[in-house]
C-alpha cells in the first residue's frame, strides 16, 4: 500500500488523474451541488478548497482543486 501524501510528496506520479481538471461533466455536477448548500455550508466548502490551494506545500495545486475554489467563490459571489 502506497502511504505517500500526494499533495506534499514532490515525486511526480505515473497516475493520471491525479492532477486532471474536471471535465465538464464533473464541474457542472459541482456548480449545481454548490446551489443546493446552504450558505454555511457553501463557506465550509470554499475554505476547505482555500486550504487545499495554498503554495506553501512545495508542490502547485491540482487543477481540480483550483476548480473547486473558482467554482465555489464564483456561487458566493451570485449569492451576495
């Protein structure tokens, strides 16, 4: 079993999806599972995907995790 840490190991990794962006599929799926959370929640989630973005690991983000972040403050933004 594999316990390296993906977002903090530097070695690249010989699979794919892991730093895949979403497709269209999976970004509309998430842009509609945003409308449905409460503002709370929606927040939570947007922190999470704030954290999950931070430089300071050494290692640049995963471009699904970058989508998250647009995707959930693009919905806060539509909120206000």
């Amino acid at each position: 079993m594999d316990t390296r840490d993906s977002r903090t190991d530097p070695q690249p990794s010989n699979e794919p999806w892991l730093d895949r962006p979403l497709t269209a599929e999976e970004l509309r799926a998430l842009r509609d599972r945003l409308s449905k959370m409460m503002q709370l929640e929606l927040v939570k989630f947007y922190n999470a995907a704030l954290e999950m973005c931070q430089l300071d690991r050494g290692v640049p983000p995963r471009a699904a995790f970058v989508q998250q972040l647009v995707a959930s403050w693009k919905e806060i933004q539509r909120r206000l």
